[in-house]
C-alpha cells in the first residue's frame, strides 16, 4: 500500500516523448490554429490546489528538472537537464479532480486567477532554469508550454511514456 | 489544499484520446513488432501497489469504466460505456513512483507476480464489462491492452487528454 501524503498543494504528472505537439492557440475564422512542439523530452502536466503559494514552485521547478527520468541513448535515466531535452509544460487543471460517483469534483483546485499566477511563474521558473544550464543552453533545447484555459489538444510520440506523478 | 488518502492499493490515470497506438510485442530478429491500436476512447494506465487484492478489482472496473470523462461531439461528458468508446490499458508501474531527491523509489508497489495477476484481471473484467453493455456491443467498441512488463511504446492522438486521476 502507498501512505497517502497530509497536504497536496501541487501534482505534477511527468511523461516521457520522443516529439509532442501542442495546440496553444485554437482555429479562429481564417486564422489556423496555433501549435507548439518539442522534440525529444520531458512533459509536465501540472495542477495547482488552493493554498499552494509561489514559494512553492522553486522547489517544484528543481525537483522536476532534476529527477532521473529520461533514459539515454544507452538505457540509463538521468535528468532532463542532463539529457538535455525540451520541456513542455501542460496546464492540467482537470489532475485535481476527486471522483465522487460517476461524476469528478474539483473542490481542492486553486481558483482561475491563482492557479493562471502560479502557472505562470511556474513556466517562467522553468525557461530561466533551462536558460541558465550551459549544457541546455549548447544543445538549444528549450521550454514550450499550453495556454492556461485552452483545450490541452495534445499529440504525444513515445518510447515508453514511464509515467511519474510527483505531488508538492 | 487536497487531503491525502491514507491507503492507496492501487493508482489509475485517465486519459481521452481520438486514435492511440501501442506495442504489445517488440521487434524480435525478423519478426516486426506487434500493436494494438484504439479509435475515440478511454486510456487508463493502471498500477497497483502491495496489498491490493483482486476483490478491488469489481470496485475499480465500475468506478473507472461509468465515469463521465468522455466528451461526447457537443461536448457534454458520459462514460466511456455511454459514449460508446474503446478502452485502452496500459500497465504503468512507474505510477507508483515516491520522489526521492533526484530518484524514484518504488517500495510501495505490489510484487510482479501480484502484479501481473491484478492486472490480468483488471483486463479481463474490464473486457466482460464491454462486452455485456449492449451500446458497446452493437457499437463494436473493444478493450486493448499492453504487454506487462514490456516497454509500452504509445503514441496517443487527442482533442485534450482531460487527464485525471483516480486511487483506490
């Protein structure tokens, strides 16, 4: 059995991807939608719950850029720092749920403003982290991220997601 | 904040896809590797950790299989048994995963014998569910599902994964 942990203030869900496509903007009239994407790397899909505040996220931030996940080419895992590989980084608002019957209730979720803040600064905490490492910087890998709000259209190429979820 | 549950016997996360591809046997010499592949569906990764037992099982198939995640064409949300969709599991032990420091640690999760053994039935009565729902039935949708043990190399194709969480 896993002991439960006392008080969730953030859940990170991390997989693995060989390339990802993200929709971040949707199709308006004549404009076509707007897409980013990454090639090999880590995405994150991250929630934030009410009381989770900003002193939180360097903490989030280093131990999501550090944790031994990303296999190599030689089938050890390091971090994606040390890959290097990109970063995308999906608002997932919906990882807060709690299913009550048939149904999921999201009662715990920060609110829209306080989850967008922390989002955020969460992203930009990443981008910096990613910018400062010599060996990211050379192999010019780089942060994408979804619109906070938007449908997460998403297109995931794997060699094995290998799943983690981290709660803070 | 999110309250922790105190005992969790088994972790399942949730995701809605338009087409997903996965391996269920690798390339072998000259034999091509094996895939299963889902159209509009339900992906739930699936782990389970020590002293799980098989009678959670029923509980988890119902709770997982009648909650309203999937997005029917004018957006309303139904059950996978209602849209109707097929069902792709995946056995994703990572899941189990705590974060300690820059590793992973995966004391909590249940044996691979017992593992194995949850899972199959997990799959099996998942299947039987399918299959005794008459608009699934007539519809023709189908439960896949991966190879355990194995590398599960997926590529997943969404309109939004709608990711969610559920423990047992």
């Amino acid at each position: 059995m896993a002991d439960g942990s006392s008080t969730v203030h953030a859940r990170a869900l991390l997989q693995q991807c060989l390339h990802a496509h993200l929709q971040v903007r949707p199709a308006d009239g004549d404009a076509a939608a707007q897409w980013v994407e990454i090639q090999r790397g880590l995405v994150i899909y991250v929630c934030f719950f009410k009381g989770a505040e900003k002193e939180l996220l360097p903490k989030m931030v280093n131990t999501l850029l550090n944790v031994k996940l990303s296999e190599t080419e030689n089938g050890k895992h390091v971090s994606i720092l040390d890959l290097p590989g990109d970063v995308l980084i999906i608002p997932q608002a919906t990882l807060g749920g709690r299913v009550k019957g048939k149904n999921m209730q999201y009662h715990a979720n920060s609110g829209k403003e306080e989850g967008l803040e922390l989002y955020s600064q969460f992203v930009s905490l990443c981008e910096k982290a990613l910018a400062a490492n010599s060996k990211c910087a050379e192999a010019g890998v780089a942060v994408a991220h979804g619109t906070y709000g938007n449908r997460q259209v998403l297109k995931l190429d794997t060699n094995g997601p290998y799943t983690h979820l981290i709660e803070f």
